[in-house]
C-alpha cells in the first residue's frame, strides 16, 4: 500500500490521512480553510516524520493480513 504522504501519480501529495499536514518533498505543511504553512519546529517535524511512518507500516501490515485471509 504506498505512503499516502508521497507525491501522486499527478505529482500532489495527499495529507496525512486524519490530520491537516501534508508532506512536500522534505518539508511538512499545515492545510487550513486559507491556504498552506510550513511547519518549521523540529520537534514537531520529527514527530510527524515519526507518525507517518508508523501509520505506513499499519497500512502495509494491514494489507498483509487481508491477502493473508484471501489466500485461504
């Protein structure tokens, strides 16, 4: 299942699923009504790099476990 916080096929990343933040390239941005910001504070920059790659590694085990039960 790929990372939903990499670019699409049409080059525009998708938020991080259940939060409003995006990833661009290396950088985290926060979406609101008005537009985009770019998330500087470090801290909350690696706890977001942190986030998004334990909910990619959920997805792909939970892709798994479904193949798994069709396989049956």
């Amino acid at each position: 299942m790929p990372d939903n916080n990499w670019p699409t096929r049409h080059g525009r990343p998708k938020p991080l699923t259940g939060a409003p933040v995006v990833r661009r390239g290396s950088q985290w941005w926060l979406i609101t009504g008005d537009g985009s910001i770019l998330a500087t504070d470090p801290t909350f920059t690696s706890e977001l790099d942190r986030f998004a790659a334990a909910k990619a590694a959920a997805d792909r085990a939970v892709e798994r476990l479904r193949s798994q039960q069709q396989d049956r």
